[in-house]
C-alpha cells in the first residue's frame, strides 16, 4: 500500500513538473520573447522588394529621342534552382522558342553572373508566349516571368559612341557603386551606364530606387502589397546633339573610317559627333551574345573604338593656320614675307632635301599663298625659323596636346611635341629635323579629331577657347522642370584681329579657284574658312615617290580638313578625318560640304558621288 502511495504521489510531482515546464516555456515563448518571435513572423510574413526607377530617356538638342525604355516580359532563370539547365532550356523551347542567340547570351551571362543570379534566357515576350508558358510553369522550376523596363536606342548605330550604352551590372560596378555608396539606391537593378552619356551621367539617368512592403505566402509568392515608398524615376537628358546633322555627317561617310567632329564655335555644343564604324547599342541591353561580341572586339576596323576621342593621327596640313598665326604674333613672318619654293627644303649644311607636295614648286609664296595652296617648303622654313618650343608655347592654349575635357570619359590627349618631351620620352635631344616635319603637322604630333575641332571653333570665334560639350540640360522627371546648363566659359588668347582676318582670307580662298579645296567649296551660298590635310600614315625615302595604288590600303594617307562656316559669323566649326582617304580636298572637305549644307541651308545631301583630286594642287 505504501509502495503505490509513493508511486501515486512520485507521478503526482512528475506531471507537476512536467506541467509547470510547459507553463515555463509557454510562458518564455508568449511573454519574455513575444517581441521577437513577433518580428520573426512578421519578417516571413512580409517582404519588403526594392522598387526600380525608370531610367531617364535621352533626346537631342530638338527633343527627339535617343534613348528610351519600354515595358517587356522576360523569362529569367536562377540557376541554382534548376538541376539541369541545359536539358531545361531544352524542354523550355517545347513551350517557347528558345533561339540559339538567346543560348550563346544566356551562357555569356551565366559565366559572368552569380549561380544564384537571375538571368534571361528570354526577353519581350508576347502575351500567347506568357500564357503558353503560365500554363505548363510546373514543369520548369527555377524558371519565372517578370515584367521589366528595357532601354531602347531607335537611332541604332547613329551617334552610338556618343551615347554609349547600358549592359549588365559586372564586379567593377559592383566595386566602384559600393565606393560610392550607392548600394542601397542600386537594390534591384541589373544595368548601368557603360560608355558615353550613358556612362558619364549615370547619376542623373539611374534615379533612386523606392520599396514596397509586400505579404507573402507559405511559397514566397506575393499576395498583396501593404505599402510603397515610391521611387524617383531618373532625370531626362537633353544632349548638344543635332541628330539630322549627325545622321547627314554618318551617311557622307559612307564605308570610310574615320571622325567628325562639329562644334558651336559660340558655345562648344557639339553638333554631331561621328566615330566611323559604330556598333548597335541594342546588342549590349540584353546581354551581348559570345558571336556578336567577338565580330565586334576582334573587327579589324575596330568599331568599338570611339576615334573621335581616342583616335590619335598627325594633323598634317591642317595645322598651317595655327603656324601661320604664331609665326605672325611672334613676328618670325610678316604679310609680306615670301620666299621662291623649288619645291623642297634643305637645313643649312645638309643634303636631306625636305619636299614639297608640287615637286617643281609653288614659285613667289607668301603667308596667304602658303596656306590657300598648302606650300609645304613655305612652313618647313617657318618651323625651323620658329623653332619647335616657340610652336609648342603658342600653340597650347588652343588645347592641342591635352584633353578637351568633353563630358563623356574615354578621351584621350594626343601629342604637342617640344624639346623637353622629347628629353623626357626619348632621353634624346630635338634636332633642327625635328622641327621641319612639325611645319606639316607630321613627325611627333598627334591629334584626336575632337582637338582638332576644338582648336578649329577657337580659331574660328577669334581665339575664345572652346570647351566642347555634349549636356545641354536636364529635365527634372518629378517636377518636369528643365534646366539649362551653362557653357563653359573659355579663356581668351590675345591675337591681333589683323593677323586673324589674314589668316581668315587665306582660309576662305583654300576653298575658291585655286585653293585646295575648292571644288568641294564651289557654288556655296556662304562663305566657307578651311585647311585641307594629307597626313602620311608611312614614312618615304629620300627621292622615293609616293604611289597610292602601289601602295595597301592601310598604309595610304589619311584625309584631312578643317573648316568653319559662315566664315564671317561662324555657326559650325568641324573637323573631320578618313582614314587611309588620300587627299584632304578630295576626300575628307565634300563631306565637309553635306554638314555645311544641311547646318546652314537645310539642304539634303544629294546623290553621292565622289570628287576627283583637285587640278591645282594635291593636299
């Protein structure tokens, strides 16, 4: 009796226990850790999801777009939560097709992303493509549809290096957006500006990314939202740009290759900004399959390279005008000053006979002449007068042998040649040969078109140093407001107006009978000021003749000119380069021609045809 007594009482204090352990815990649960506990539901309960801006579009400087976005279904998968993708993506094309271009992308992308990474394997999807796919979605997990904004450039490969474009977020963005701490406003995007103004105002395109708080269910599907802060699209952009003239200056190219670049002289717009081949932008929105990529990283003629900014080639005879204008200023030449050209040079002592582009010579020539038929003998004794650290003086604050400083990064600064950088480049002194190539823009100097332009527009409003810009404003997207952006204002070089007015003649007679480029200037309404160029792209021996069709293509000369319009109240400033084009006058100026006409005139190119060497002379 008493041993079942003890037993009775034992399990009496055993579910006591037991009993206050559970109102223990239950208490600990629902009472000291209810917060908490609270939190962590409410947290698988509710989701917050970054919301992405709208990115800002882009328009030219007559409001028509240049880049834009669009609303669009993809079908992305996370590879992590697919066993095989390969046999999936293959089941996938029995619902939708799957093109072998949407493979090579798609594997591209899974190389370069993160396993647990969302990626497309499909874009723009219709609406029978969404239905046809919600309904057999058992079939595919891993594999979800989402509506997303695309970027859209209509223009195509017009003014493409000047635009740029977006691609997909990489590592160095990663990096270079957490160095900014930019993280947070960067939740939920996948693209960013790559190149251009896409690149350079990526802050003022991007916006900042809003949240919503939405409930989920048991599957991590969401079932209602319970609130947003909304996010706050990117600004538009209104660029310099005049797109009719950029896609007259594209179509005069033709299949050259090569740079324009137009100018404001007034302000430093930049008109029209032409890198000749460009490459379609659109190839890059999506992700650029393995085929496309390496047709265009691994093109001979290299249409990646933006050869308005990073082209670097001798100015050839497009530089006499500046020289003619230094040698004026720092009284080495006067107006009257000429020599008799027997068509060569030869430094005292030395038999090296420097020669001019007319072998038998030009006869008397003075400053005017010089420049109007493009007397080499003339400025090869002007150079050497000078000497090459006078040149290099003068000649700098009209921006050669440094970056504009344009808004779109990628530029680079060309050459301006001077004893010291010789000194420092080369450990070797100048010599007196040195000098006599810089005369004709050859030997060490090196432009970018872009310089070319930017010195040309100085010149042309009387020595205002132009900073070339391709921003004009910027329209708030919440308030709609736009904002005009000032020009940069330049410095001014101190030149006498009568040395510059003689230097205008001389450039506007280059373009009338006689000069070098006046068949390309023949019957023009309006007053054009030029300088025609041929920069060898090879070097010549002593006595050797110059023989273009013996010669390959890629070692011809390049085509240059500069040129600015109306001569007497300039609009438009350009300069231009065809790469392995021969003859500036022939080749380079009728293109010149087309961007004058349609700037000024509104007049449409009419049929190509291209102009033959000019009779009375050959730069």
């Amino acid at each position: 009796m008493r041993v079942f007594q003890s037993r009775i009482v034992l399990s009496g204090l055993f579910i006591l226990i037991a009993f206050g352990l559970l109102v223990a815990r239950f208490t600990w649960l629902q009472v000291v850790q209810r917060e908490y506990y609270h939190t962590l539901a409410e947290q698988n309960r509710i989701s917050v999801v970054p919301v992405v801006p709208n990115r800002g579009i882009i328009t030219d400087r007559n409001g028509e777009i240049l880049a834009a976005n669009f609303s669009a279904y993809t079908l992305e998968i996370t590879p992590s939560k697919v066993s095989n993708v390969e046999r999936a993506i293959d089941d996938l094309s029995e619902v939708i097709e799957v093109s072998p271009r949407d493979r090579r992308r798609f594997k591209k992308l899974q190389e370069e992303s993160k396993n647990f990474e969302s990626l497309p394997i499909r874009t723009r999807l219709t609406e029978e493509e969404v239905a046809r796919f919600a309904v057999s979605r058992f079939r595919f997990p891993g594999f979800e549809i989402k509506a997303r904004l695309f970027r859209s450039y209509p223009q195509g490969e017009v003014a493409s290096h000047a635009i740029g474009y977006i691609g997909r977020i990489n590592d160095a963005d990663v990096k270079r957006i957490d160095s900014q701490g930019n993280t947070t406003n960067y939740k939920g995007t996948d693209h960013i500006g790559k190149l251009g103004i896409e690149g350079a105002y990526e802050r003022e395109l991007h916006g900042l990314t809003g949240s919503e708080q939405v409930e989920i269910d048991a599957g991590g599907r969401a079932i209602r939202s319970l609130s947003r802060n909304e996010p706050h699209s990117g600004n538009n952009l209104v660029v310099t740009l005049d797109l009719q003239l950029q896609k007259v200056a594209e179509a005069a190219f033709q299949d050259y290759r090569g740079a324009l670049v137009a100018i404001d002289p007034t302000n430093g717009d930049v008109l029209a900004l032409v890198s000749k081949p460009g490459f379609d932008p659109n190839l890059f929105v999506d992700g650029i399959d393995p085929v496309n990529w390496d047709a265009l990283n691994n093109s001979p003629d290299k249409p990646l390279n933006n050869r308005a900014l990073r082209g670097q080639y001798p100015p050839g005879s497009t530089i006499k005008p500046f020289l003619g204008l230094a040698a004026l200023e720092t009284k080495k030449r006067t107006p009257e000053f000429s020599i008799s050209d027997p068509g060569f040079f030869a430094l005292p002592g030395v038999t090296h006979r420097y020669r001019d582009h007319k072998p038998d010579g030009h006869g008397s020539v003075n400053l005017h002449k010089a420049i109007v038929v493009s007397c080499d003998t003339y400025f090869y004794g002007l150079a050497n007068d000078m000497g090459v650290d006078a040149i290099h003086r003068f000649l700098t604050p009209f921006g050669f042998g440094a970056r504009t400083g344009i808004d779109i990064e990628g530029e680079l600064g060309g050459l301006q040649p001077s004893s010291d950088w010789k000194w420092q480049r080369y450990k070797q002194k100048w010599y007196a040969g040195d000098t006599v190539s810089v005369g004709i823009g050859q030997g060490y100097w090196l432009v970018t078109p872009l310089q070319l332009a930017a010195a040309t527009a100085t010149l042309a409003n009387g020595g205002t140093v132009v900073h070339p810009r391709l921003l004009k404003a910027v329209q708030d997207s919440k308030t709609l407001e736009t904002r005009e952006l000032a020009a940069p204002t330049g410095e001014t070089i101190p030149l006498k107006p009568e040395y510059l007015q003689l230097i205008r003649n001389a450039m506007v007679d280059v373009t009338k009978p006689g000069g070098t480029a006046a068949r390309a200037g023949a019957n023009a309404p309006y007053t054009i000021a030029a300088k025609t160029g041929t920069a060898q792209v090879i070097g010549m021996k002593q006595g050797e003749k110059y023989d273009e069709k013996r010669v390959k293509e890629a070692h011809r000369d390049h085509a240059v000119f500069i040129a600015y319009a109306p001569a007497d109240n300039p609009k438009i400033a350009i300069a231009l380069l065809v790469e392995n084009g021969g003859h500036g006058g022939s080749t380079a100026a009728p293109i010149a021609r087309e961007v004058f006409d349609f700037h000024l005139l509104k007049k449409k190119p009419a049929v190509k045809q291209k102009l033959g060497d000019d009779e009375t002379a050959s730069d």
